[in-house]
C-alpha cells in the first residue's frame, strides 16, 4: 500500500484543510456516506453531526492518511455494524462507479485501437473484475450475515463455510492481479498518440488498487479481530 500525506490528525481539526491536502479522503466519506459539503466543521464536528463513531472514523482516516491504527485504537472499536456498513458501502463504490468507469476506457480503446493488445486488456480486465464480483458477493452472503448473526446472537450457531484464512488468501490473489494488469499498460503494451485516455485509465486503476488495499487492511487486521475475540468469549462456548 503506497502512502499518502501523513498528517497526525486530531479531533479538532478541519475536515476542508484536510481534504486539501488529501483528496483521496473523499473515498472516505463516500463510504461513511458523509456530504462532501463539509463547511468550516471540524473532524469531531463532522461525526457527530452524522452520527459516526469517532474511534471507527478515527481508525479508518489513519489507513487512508497512510498510517495504520494502533493495537489500542483497534482494541476500542467496538461498532461492529458501523464497520460492516462502511465496507458495504465500499461495495457498491466497486461495482457501481469504478467497473463502468474503467469499462468505459476500455470501450473508447476500442474504439481507437483496433488491436490484438486491447482484446488482451479487456480479457485480463473481465476476468479480473469477476473474481473481485466473486468476493464481494463471498462476503455480502456468507461473511457479513455471519458477523451480523455472532453479534446479535453473542455465540455461534453455524460457520455457514465461513473461512478466515480462504478470505485473507483471496484479498491476496486480487491485489495481485490488479498490478498484473496495471503492468500491462506500464510495461508491456503501447498506445501511441494516446497518452490522455491511458492516464486516465491508469489514475482508476491506482485510484482502486488503493482503495482495495484499505478495504482490504480494515477486514484482515481490523474487522477479522474484533469478530475472532467474540468467537473466543466464554459466552461461545
């Protein structure tokens, strides 16, 4: 995970200045569905007004401001709901804006370079994307429904094929093919005359590897975690 601007935030300081400095913490937002309108209000502010947990956004602002939170910090998350709600929201940011935006590049490529190269984007590109299809839906029928269920039940009553080290291996896999298919476009394939379309092309592509790794981060070392010590309490037993 390549880093941001690491700024040491605390409660009392403005979300706009922040902003400023750190455009990518508006994915944040996004996903805590906070209106980007944000004004003169501080972090703190901004919250509560939304009615956010401090320690969650707190935790989550440091990942995208290229820290990673504390063992403490972890440790006093307790809005498990809240965490799942981001990362659903995260969801729909993949499947809803960056799949059509990067289909629509590949189409214009096609468009303007009828080659053998472009077949070979689009297929890497599909196959890809399936299998990131595949885990979201992995997760929104068997992980999510499970953690919802082990909390409001406080015990486990079925895995439901539940496998934290098939999830992990799996955030693994898709990280790995997203550099494959960004080298394609820096090392192996050339579009003369068409430095514009494939910045753009490239920035989506940077814009959600990077956002794949938080989500990805939050679940391995945040979310996973938090659900392994309420599997483990006496009341599981």
């Amino acid at each position: 995970m390549y880093q941001t601007h690491k700024t040491y935030i605390t409660p009392d300081m403005k979300m706009a200045e922040l902003i400023n400095e750190n455009s990518k913490l508006l994915i944040l937002l996004e996903h805590f569905e906070i209106d980007f309108a944000v004004k003169d209000k501080s972090v703190k502010q901004l919250c509560s007004d939304n009615k956010i947990d401090l320690c969650c956004f707190f935790g989550f602002w440091k990942l995208y401001n290229g820290f990673f939170p504390a063992i403490n910090e972890i440790n006093a998350l307790e809005d498990i709901s809240a965490i799942i709600r981001f990362l659903k929201n995260s969801h729909r940011f993949y499947k809803h804006d960056k799949y059509p935006e990067l289909k629509s590049f590949i189409v214009q490529l096609h468009e303007r370079h009828n080659s053998e190269d472009i077949l070979l984007i689009e297929k890497f590109f599909n196959d890809y994307f399936e299998e990131v299809l595949e885990h979201l839906d992995y997760e929104e029928s068997i992980v999510f429904p499970y953690i919802c269920r082990l909390i409001e039940d406080g015990k486990i009553t079925q895995k439901n094929n539940f496998s934290a080290n098939e999830y992990r291996d799996h955030h693994t896999d898709i990280e790995t093919k997203l550099t494959d298919l960004k080298n394609l476009l820096l090392k192996h394939i050339s579009l003369k005359n068409d430095f514009s379309l494939r910045r753009k092309f490239l920035f989506s592509l940077f814009e959600l590897e990077f956002d794949l790794n938080v989500h990805s981060l939050i679940e391995d070392k945040i979310l996973l975690p938090l659900v392994g010590k309420i599997e483990i309490e006496p009341s599981n037993g």
